[in-house]
C-alpha cells in the first residue's frame, strides 16, 4: 500500500483561537483607521484655514505693491517738476527771458 505525502503528527488547529486572534487584529486595525482618518480630516480643516489666510495676504500685498507704484510714479514726477523749475530758475539767473526759456523746453 502507497504511503501518504505529508506529516501524521500535525498538531490540530485551533479554529476558534485563531478567529478570536483575528477579531482583535480586525478591531485594532479599524480602531487604527478611525484615528488617521480623523487626523487627516484635521489636516484638511486646517489646509482650509492656511489656504485662505494665503489668499488674503496675496490680496494685501497687491494692494501694497499697488501703492508702492503709486507712490514712485508720484515721487519720479516731483523730481522732474522740480529738476525743471531748477532749469528755469538757472536760465532766468542766467539773463534769459521767459520766451527763450519756453521755446528752449518745447
């Protein structure tokens, strides 16, 4: 008579000891999963709040670059206002008449 494959002497398996272990992994691991799906909810509120706050010092600093651009373009035209009174000044020490001078800036 052929012999069987495989060992005699296997020990019985515990059915309900291993099914006792997986329940207890099932719950720790769904335990594990409630958790980081909180955190991940927290993170996404605060992703929120950062993102908005973003938006609005990207609107502030428009606004300031918009007044610095303002403000330069103001200050470039009273350098020229004056540098141009200078002239007019120098040309009237000079013993110009005020017609030469206009004729001179045309």
């Amino acid at each position: 008579m052929p012999r069987t494959k495989g060992s005699k002497n296997r020990p019985k398996s515990d059915i309900v000891s291993q099914i006792a272990e997986k329940q207890t992994l099932v719950t720790t691991l769904t335990t594990e999963i409630e958790t980081i799906q909180k955190e991940i909810n927290d993170l996404k509120a605060n992703l929120k709040t950062k993102k908005s706050e973003l938006k609005s010092a990207e609107k502030e600093v428009g606004k300031l670059e918009a007044k610095k651009a303002k403000a330069d373009q103001k200050a470039a035209e009273e350098a020229k206002k004056s540098e141009a009174e200078a002239v007019v000044k120098k040309l009237l020490a000079g013993g110009m008449s005020a017609d030469e001078i206009l004729e001179k800036l045309k």
